[in-house]
C-alpha cells in the first residue's frame, strides 16, 4: 500500500514534504483504523479489501480537509488527525493504541519540511 510506504519513510530520519506526511498519516489511519473500517463494513454486509479501507479513510481524510488536502500544512494535519479520530470514535480504543497513533501522528507532523 502507498500510504503504508509513506508511513514508514515519515518514520526515518529523512524530512517529509507536506504531502507525504499527509500520506504518512493516511497510512497511520489505515494501520490504526483500518480494522474498525473492516468492521463497519461487515455490519453493513460488505467486505473491504486493504485497498478500499485505503480508499475510504482518504475520502475521510479528503472530506473533512476540504481544499487543505490537495496542500497540506502542519496545521491542517493536525485538525485533520483530531477530526479523523472524532469520527473514528478513537477515544474508546485501547489507551496503548491511543498513544502510540498519537506519538506517530506527532512525529509526522514535526517532519513536515
């Protein structure tokens, strides 16, 4: 997955351009979310592939960014992770999995060149 590469560059000691580290979060979501999208899915009676889950949490992403997804900032990413994770409903998952994502959505941002 592309965003899954990109996470794992943002997570090197190389700097990231903004739209990176918005791909870099998009593969922190998947990581994070990606499960609970999967899910949601089943309950409707459909089943998402590693791609779809992809391409759901981008039009996530993409909606609630509106014209700041095409050029992120450090800014925008940030409201974006706070908002993803709202509509996630992240603040019931597992304390350890809260931090973590937390942590690396942090570091991503940081890189921003």
């Amino acid at each position: 997955m592309h965003v899954k590469d990109q996470l794992n560059k943002a997570k090197s000691a190389v700097s990231v351009t903004p739209l990176e580290a918005r791909e870099a979060m998009l593969g922190c979501f998947v990581t994070i979310h990606g499960e609970t999208l999967k899910r949601g899915a089943m309950l409707m009676g459909e089943k998402l592939s590693d791609e779809e889950t992809e391409r759901q949490a981008r039009a996530s992403m993409r909606s609630l960014m509106g014209a700041d997804f095409e050029k992120p900032t450090a800014v925008s990413l940030s409201a974006a992770k706070l908002r993803m994770d709202q509509k996630m409903n992240f603040s019931k998952a597992p304390q350890d999995l809260r931090d973590l994502h937390d942590q690396v959505c942090s570091m991503i941002v940081r890189k921003v060149a």
